[in-house]
C-alpha cells in the first residue's frame, strides 16, 4: 500500500485521526514491519531477520555478563540487555499477528464514525488532544534516536574496535569481516528491532486507543443532542456514512439505533484489541519494570562519565516514557467511557413521547455502564494505578540491587 493509498483510506476520520496513523505507519515503515496484507513474505522476512539480530545480541550481551566479575559492570550490562530483550519480545509478534493488527486498522477506516459530526467545542478538544499527541510521538521517537544512535556512532571515535553494545562471544571478532558482521547485526537490532520496530507498535497502541477513546468523546456528545433539532443534522451525516438503511424507523428510533449499535461496535473493538494486543503488553510489563529499576541504578552510580550518566538518563526516562503511553491512554479510554452515561441522562429523552423510546433509553442508560478497560490478559489493568504501582516495585528492586552494590564493594 502506497503512503497516498493509505490516506485517502483513513480520509474519512479527519485530520485528527489519521495523522496518528500515518506517523506510525512512517515509522513501522522503515523496519519493513507495518501490517499490511498485501506483502506478508517481506513483512515475515524483515521479522525473521531482525528477530535474529535481537536474539545474537542479547547472547552476546548475555556472555559478557555472566564472564564480568564486576558486580557494577555486571549490572550495567543487564541494563543494556533489555534492548534486544524489548526486540526479541516484541518483533516476532508483529509477524504473528500482522492480520489482527491490521483488522483493528480496518474496523477503524470501515466502522468508527467521522471526527467532523461533532459540534466545534469538541473538535477543538480533539484537535488539541491529537496536536499533544503527535508531538509527544515525534519527542519519544528523536529521543530514541539519539539514545540508540550514540550507541552506534560511539564505536568511530574509540582507537580499538568496539562494538555498539558489550560482547564475549565463543568466537574472535577483531577481524574486518566478522567485526563487520556484528556490528551490522547490532545496528539491525537497535536501530530496525527497537528504535523502529519496538517504538512503532508502542506509538500504534497509543494510536490505536486514542482513536477508541475519541469515539467515545464523538458518542457522548451525538447521545446529549438526543430529542434535539440537531439530532437531524447529525443523523443525515451518519446516514452517508451507513452501511445500513434505517429509513422504516421514526427519526427518534433510528438515531437510538445508530447511537446503540456505535457503543456495541467500540465494546467489541476494545476487547478485540486486548486480545490482539495482550503478549505485547505483558512483554511490555516484565520489560518496564527491568529497565526502569536497573535504569536507576546506573544512573546512581558514581564512577560512570558524564556521558554515560546522560545516555543512562535518556534510557530512564525512555522507559519511563515508554510505560506511560500504554496507562494514560489506557486511563483515558475508561474515564471517557464512564462519562456516556451521565450525558445520556441529560439528554432530552424525558420530553419523548414514546414510552417505548423512553424505556429503552433506560436499557442504554444500563448497558453504557460497561466500561471498557485496557488490560493484558486480564492479570492488570492499564491505568496510572498500575503506573504507580510498578513505580514503587522498580523503586524496591533498585533499594535491593544498591544494597547488593554496597555489601560487594565492601567485601572486596
């Protein structure tokens, strides 16, 4: 699919939608990785190669671990492991689940309802929301380019040869052609598995549950109207946009119709993309908590340079960042769902007529009490309460590797 393809294809959810997408799409687009049907060997190949290079690396930073005597370096280098960890983890996964990937990508091009029928307070929101949004993504991601890429330009400034990450191999490696070798392997897996690949499906989970929780914002504001003159307005839009003729219902019950059938679709939506979406987040857990706790400690370390204390800052921060993205829009998600039945009650349906209207308007007034939530396999919940609480378990770890820390160094 072409970039001018998938434009006109995500044109209907207004600019606020679609420029998420089309960042993302850039991004998984340059690991050869973005979900797209219509080349799944290319996809499957650049998968099983960067896949590769994540698994040769991480042996390699593995070795050099477990043959350092040095409890500091030891831990330095168990840092550094959770790069290839973050690809081998995440990267064969999106080969895997490239067709469910890109079915979420559909439902949103096919079923969400267009950002435009909305009145122009909620737009500005919108607007606003997604301005930060795309910001923060193009923050995140040349913050993640500077990290990886000072890993890789490192190795031209040193007299010896060195590769970008620590490695003892079973093998030498001082030659031309096998230093070659590696160093490409290592580029391969920091800057397609992780800076790419990794980044790219983290950003798309943001993508794709900002785009969830707008069209919560859009339902909301399409229920408050209910019973209103500009109930008929927004009802001609949705008609174009149907799939379905519902012209042998009253106005009343045709627009109930389509608000009902809209907040079934995004209940469906959101438990489809926890089920897609489920081994990335509980990969992203075990990794979160890996980098931020062993993030921090190198950090304290006194005797590392100026430039490592700045590169181990960005790599905090990064992971920091990195779980963030996943618990507030996860938070945002539910907090907007938990809003649509107080703006159903205020609607004008009390002035209806038909107490058959009424009564199901009291049906829907139940039924929008089911909030969706973001989880991984139901074991948590992706919210800032879980945010905290992972927080406080890095923080404990850290406690314990600095008390590990003190009691070597004093026993040698």
């Amino acid at each position: 699919m072409s970039f001018l393809d998938f434009t006109q294809r995500f044109s209907h959810t207004s600019d606020y939608g679609k420029s998420m997408l089309w960042f993302v799409k850039l991004l998984m687009e340059g690991a050869l990785m973005w979900p797209d049907t219509k080349r799944p060997k290319l996809l499957i190949a650049s998968t099983i190669i960067i896949s590769f290079s994540g698994i040769f690396t991480w042996f390699g930073i593995l070795f050099y671990i477990l043959n350092i005597n040095d409890f500091n370096k030891a831990i330095y280098g168990t840092c550094l492991l959770a790069l290839p960890t973050m690809n081998i983890l995440k990267t064969p996964l999106i080969g895997y689940k490239y067709k469910a990937i890109k079915k979420l990508l559909n439902q949103i091009e096919a079923d969400f309802w267009p950002y435009d029928i909305v009145d122009m307070e909620t737009k500005q929101e919108m607007k606003y929301i997604n301005s930060l949004t795309v910001g923060f993504m193009l923050f995140f991601y040349i913050l993640a380019q500077i990290y990886y890429g000072a890993f890789l330009i490192l190795p031209a400034f040193l007299t010896e040869r060195a590769l970008p990450l620590p490695c003892i191999l079973p093998f030498g490696w001082t030659d031309k052609l096998s230093y070659a070798f590696i160093y490409v392997l290592q580029f391969i897996c920091l800057q397609f598995g992780v800076a790419f690949a990794v980044v790219g499906i983290d950003i798309l989970t943001l993508s794709l549950c900002l785009c969830t929780s707008n069209q919560y914002r859009i339902l909301r504001k399409c229920f408050l109207i209910y019973n209103t003159d500009d109930m008929i307005q927004i009802n001609d839009r949705l008609r174009t946009t149907s799939k379905v003729s519902m012209k042998q219902y009253v106005l009343e019950k045709e627009y109930l119709i389509r608000l009902i059938k809209h907040h079934n679709l995004l209940l469906r939506y959101t438990r489809y993309m926890n089920e897609v979406l489920n081994p990335f987040e509980l990969g992203h857990l075990v990794i979160s908590i890996m980098g931020i706790c062993l993030g921090a400690f190198v950090l304290s370390m006194s005797d590392i340079s100026t430039f490592d204390r700045i590169l181990a800052t960005i790599y905090l921060f990064g992971f920091i960042l990195q779980l963030a993205i996943d618990c507030i829009v996860g938070t945002d998600l539910h907090y907007q769902a938990t809003l649509l039945p107080d703006y159903v009650f205020h609607s004008d349906w009390k002035l209806l007529n038909d107490n058959h209207l009424k009564k199901d308007i009291l049906f829907v007034l139940q039924t929008s009490q089911r909030y969706p939530q973001f989880t991984a396999y139901n074991l948590y919940e992706l919210n800032m309460s879980t945010f905290l609480k992972i927080q406080k378990l890095a923080f404990s770890v850290y406690t314990l590797l600095s008390n590990m820390s003190k009691i070597t160094s004093k026993e040698t």
